[in-house]
C-alpha cells in the first residue's frame, strides 16, 4: 500500500501539471534541453467526449444479450457493477451508496428530469451508450458508475495498473484528476434541439466546480479533488448530500457590534416605528458565514444549489431577517445564460450580515433564534405535485441565544 501510494503520488503531482495545461490550452515548451516534458499531446485514455456531457460516453464494448450473456461475456462484464462485487465488494459497497450510484435514480433529479426530459441530462447522469440504450433498465440505473469512470475502448482505465490485477489495465496519471472530474464537473450552457441534444455550448459557465477549485488555494492540492472527497475505499465521493460534510464546510459565528462600529439603524423598528428600547435590544447583530472547509465555493455544482441564512425571534416572524446564499441567472445573446447575482463563498470567504436587533421586533430579552438551511432545489416548498420523496432541504447550523450572551465583535 504505502509503495503503491507514493508512486500514485507522484504521478499525481506530474497530472495536475499536465491536466492543468491542458485546460488553458497551453503548448508544451519545445526546447531542445527539456527531454519528455509532462504536458500531453494526446488526449488522456478517459477522455472520449467533447467537454459539456455534448455526447453520451462510448465505453467501446457491444451489449451482449444480458448482463454476462451473449457474444462477449467478459468484456460485457466490465458494465455491470454487480460483477465487480466478488472482488471489490468494499468499493462497491461505498460506491452503492454515493450520488454518483444515485444519479439516475436519485428523486430530486427525477422530479426535474421528468418534468423536462432531455437527452443531455442523460449524458452526465447515466452517461454511458450502454446504459442510454434501455433507459428504464438496469444498467441506466447504476447512474455514474464503475464502466462511466473506469471503462473506454473496451479497457479499464486507472492511475496505473496494479501488481496481481487480472485487468488488461490502460495507465492513465491524469485519471482522477480535476481535469477529469470537470468531464461532468465543469460546463457552460447548452442550448438544446426540440429532443433536448446538444446542438452547440456557450461561453458563460452553468456549473464551475473545477474552476472555482482552480481559482482557489486549494488548485496546487496534491490529489486534487480526492484530497477531500477521496474516502476509506475512494469512492464515496460524499458532498451535499452528507450531513458532517457541510457542517465541516460552513462555519458561522455571531456576535454583537460594539457601539459606534455601524451606521446603525439600532432602535427603529422595521417598519419605522421608534422602539421603547432597552441597552441590549439598541444594538446590532453580526452574522459571519464562512467557507472554511470546501475546496470550490460553497454552494457548488447544480445551479438550484443554494442556502438561506434565518434569524428571528419565535413571537415576531414576521420580522425574520433572511439572506439568500447562491446564485440567480438571465438570458444571455449566445442563448446561455448570464449569472447575475452570485453570493456563494469561494474557499476561505467570508461574508457578514449586520441587523439591527431591533428590526427583529419580538419580546424584550427573548432569545434569538439562528439558522443556516442548504436547499437541494430551486423551491424549498414545493408543491406536493412536484415534490421529491427525499428532503429537498437540510438544516447546516441550528442555534438559539439571547442576545446579552453573544460575545462582542472584534474590530
Ligand atoms: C476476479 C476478481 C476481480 C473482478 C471480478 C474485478 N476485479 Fe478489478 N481488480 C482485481 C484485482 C486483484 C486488482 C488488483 C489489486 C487490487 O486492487 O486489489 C484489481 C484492480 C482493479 C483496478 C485498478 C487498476 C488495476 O488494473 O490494477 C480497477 C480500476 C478495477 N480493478 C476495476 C474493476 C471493475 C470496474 C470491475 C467490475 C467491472 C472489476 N474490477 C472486477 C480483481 C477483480
Ligand atoms: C455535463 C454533465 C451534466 C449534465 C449534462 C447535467 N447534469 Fe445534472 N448534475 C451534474 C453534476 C456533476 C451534478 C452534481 C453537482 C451537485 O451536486 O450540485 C448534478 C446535479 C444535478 C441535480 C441535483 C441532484 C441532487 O442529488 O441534489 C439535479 C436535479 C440535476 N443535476 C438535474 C439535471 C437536469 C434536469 C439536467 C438536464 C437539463 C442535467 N442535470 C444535466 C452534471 C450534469
Ligand atoms: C466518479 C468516478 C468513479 C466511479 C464511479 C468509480 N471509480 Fe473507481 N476510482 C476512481 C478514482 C478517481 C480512483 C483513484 C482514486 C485515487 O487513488 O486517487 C479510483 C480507483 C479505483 C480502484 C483502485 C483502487 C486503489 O486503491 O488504487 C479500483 C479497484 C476501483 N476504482 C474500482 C471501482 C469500482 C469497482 C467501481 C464501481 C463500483 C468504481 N471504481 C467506480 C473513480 C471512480
Ligand atoms: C478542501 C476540500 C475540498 C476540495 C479540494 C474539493 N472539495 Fe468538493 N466539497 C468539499 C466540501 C466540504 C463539500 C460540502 C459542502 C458543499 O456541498 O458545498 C463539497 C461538496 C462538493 C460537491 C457537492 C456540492 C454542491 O454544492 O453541489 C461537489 C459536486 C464537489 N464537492 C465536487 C468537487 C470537485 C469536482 C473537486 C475538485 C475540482 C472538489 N470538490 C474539491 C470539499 C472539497
Ligand atoms: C461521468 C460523469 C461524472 C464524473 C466523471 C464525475 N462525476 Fe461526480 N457527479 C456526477 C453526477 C451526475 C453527480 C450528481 C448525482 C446526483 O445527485 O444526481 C455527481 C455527484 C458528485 C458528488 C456529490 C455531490 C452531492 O451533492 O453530494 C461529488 C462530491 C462528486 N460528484 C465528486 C466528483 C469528483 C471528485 C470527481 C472526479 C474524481 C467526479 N465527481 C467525477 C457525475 C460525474
């Protein structure tokens, strides 16, 4: 293990280089005293699409006439993860349970694809001809699986090939790279024929995982992406879905602005009314939510993706102060879209929100009451018509106190 890990590691370091070249479309240097530089000139083994889920993945085999029947049984075998089980049992286990297994099934994408069913979702989410060749069948629903990432050209695709694999294994450093993750990981906009196929992309990014991951301190991370969603057997690829990961992701911290330090509208209530205002309530309260975790912004990936910040007091809601973390969209000239307002947290951000205690209303002295809610959808309530059978919500940080608790901002 410990041999096999340096080495992977090493190769790792040369394929951040190279796939990070490859994304600005920079040439390798020519110079006559450099031997075999790492950038590539051919496209990794994986790579056999053009970038935005354009097309469905070929992973190069014929479909026999069932799962391990048929013409070719044992190439055919590389398509089922049922079949990788006898022998990887704990990576299928972990992989069975993560959104990439889901993708497909998974009812929050349901609700939205079968509202609008077209082809191009279909290409990143039960990427591969075989599946797409019987949708309602088994192998579509594996969703993202181990043929999706591991099989092209009719051969397994890893890092490198290990000692005592049975495999016919294609060596591939810059396998599991950022590059390779922005194969579903990174797109602009498609604009869509009447089936919903690709007919061109745009410029102006719908998802931007990798390159909010490049643009961040995180880019020169030895393995990339795995450096955090890499797990005990690599392949739970946990993320939003995981309660301990977002809480690991966001932190928030309160406390009260020392007097002088706002503008402050400290005493006037929200509607303008002057408040018969104690000491404490004549303050102002400072939300601070962070990134302190995550290697892209916070939130990432589908653009409904986003989060809302509460706080309130229980007698007075109607006076609830609310914050909307994510992302908002136009039309733009190409036939993509424009992001127009963007509040998500790159890595390490960190944004305050100042209210006045006062606007909250409520009791004198009554407790506040904090919370920070992460929505896997564009609507947290939706009609039961278009409701998904899994949460479409969940809660990140949940906290009460009064405000005469809450420690005094530092300048
Ligand atoms: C008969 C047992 C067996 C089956 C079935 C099997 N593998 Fe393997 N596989 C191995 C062994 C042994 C290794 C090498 C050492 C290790 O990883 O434990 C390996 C290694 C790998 C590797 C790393 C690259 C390499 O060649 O060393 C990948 C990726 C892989 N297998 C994927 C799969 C997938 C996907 C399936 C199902 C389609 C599958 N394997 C089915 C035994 C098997
Ligand atoms: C180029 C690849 C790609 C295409 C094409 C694509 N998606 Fe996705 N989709 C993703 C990725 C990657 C994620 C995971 C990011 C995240 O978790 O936010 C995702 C997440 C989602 C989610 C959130 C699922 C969840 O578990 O919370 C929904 C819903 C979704 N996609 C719907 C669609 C629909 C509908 C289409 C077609 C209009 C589509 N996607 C096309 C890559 C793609
Ligand atoms: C989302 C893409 C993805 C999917 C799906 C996927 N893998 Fe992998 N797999 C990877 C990556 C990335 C690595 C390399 C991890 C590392 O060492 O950094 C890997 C490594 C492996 C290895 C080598 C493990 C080692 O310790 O070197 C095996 C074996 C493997 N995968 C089997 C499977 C099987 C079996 C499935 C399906 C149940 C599967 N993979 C699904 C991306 C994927
Ligand atoms: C420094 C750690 C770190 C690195 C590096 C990292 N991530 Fe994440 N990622 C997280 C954490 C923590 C979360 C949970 C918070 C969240 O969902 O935004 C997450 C969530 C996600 C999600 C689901 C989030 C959403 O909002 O839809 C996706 C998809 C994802 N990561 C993909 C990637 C990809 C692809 C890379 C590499 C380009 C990467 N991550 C690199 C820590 C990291
Ligand atoms: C073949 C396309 C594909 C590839 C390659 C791929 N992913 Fe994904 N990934 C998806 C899709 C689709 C989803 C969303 C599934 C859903 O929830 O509907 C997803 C979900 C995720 C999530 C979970 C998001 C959440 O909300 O919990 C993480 C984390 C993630 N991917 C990381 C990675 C990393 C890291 C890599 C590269 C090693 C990678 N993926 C490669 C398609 C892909």
């Amino acid at each position: 293990m410990t041999h096999a890990a340096a080495t992977l590691a090493a190769v790792a370091a040369v394929a951040a280089i190279a796939g990070f070249a490859a994304g600005c479309g920079a040439q390798p240097a020519a110079g006559p005293a450099l031997a075999a530089a790492p950038a590539r000139d051919e496209a990794p083994a994986w790579r056999v699409r053009p970038p935005g889920g354009t097309l469905a993945i070929d992973p190069g085999i014929e479909l026999g006439a069932g799962l391990g029947a048929g013409a070719r049984p044992a190439a055919d075998a590389l398509l089922d993860a049922r079949g990788c089980a006898s022998c990887h049992a704990a990576i299928v286990d972990e992989w069975a349970r993560s959104r990439h297994a889901l993708a497909w099934t998974n009812s929050i994408f349901q609700t939205e694809y079968s509202a609008r069913p077209q082809a191009w979702c279909v290409n990143c989410h039960a990427p591969l001809t075989t599946q797409q060749a019987d949708l309602a069948g088994p192998r579509a629903a594996q969703g993202v699986d181990c043929a999706a990432c591991h099989v092209r050209a009719g051969k397994l695709v890893a890092k490198a090939r290990r000692a005592g694999s049975p495999h016919e294994t294609i060596g591939d450093p810059s396998f599991g790279s950022p590059a390779y993750c922005a194969d579903c990981h990174q797109f602009t906009f498609p604009v869509l024929s009447e089936g919903g196929a690709v007919k061109r992309m745009t410029a102006l990014p719908m998802q931007t995982t990798v390159a909010s991951f490049r643009a961040g301190p995180y880019a020169r991370e030895r393995d990339g992406c795995m450096a955090c969603h890499g797990s005990r057997h690599g392949h739970a690829f946990a993320g939003a879905h995981d309660a301990a990961m977002l809480e690991s992701a966001v932190e928030v911290a309160w406390c009260r602005v020392p007097r002088g330090d706002t503008g402050g509208a400290g005493g006037v209530g929200l509607l303008g009314a002057p408040r018969d205002a104690s000491a404490a309530e004549d303050q102002t309260l400072r939300v601070t939510v962070r990134n302190a975790a995550a290697g892209h912004t916070v939130p990432t990936g589908d653009i409904h993706r986003h989060m809302g910040l509460r706080l309130w007091r229980a007698s007075a809601p109607e006076a609830m102060f609310e914050a909307f973390i994510g992302r908002r969209f136009e039309p733009a000239d190409d036939g993509g879209s424009r992001t127009t307002w963007d509040s998500t947290l790159a890595p390490g951000q960190a944004r305050s929100f100042d209210v006045p205690l006062a606007q909250l209303r409520g009791e004198l002295g009554e407790p506040l009451q904090l919370e920070l809610v992460y929505v896997y959808i564009g609507n947290e309530f939706p009609s039961p018509r278009n409701a998904p059978a899994e949460p479409t919500a969940s809660s990140v940080v949940r906290r009460s106190a009064g405000a005469d608790e809450l420690p005094v901002c530092s300048r």
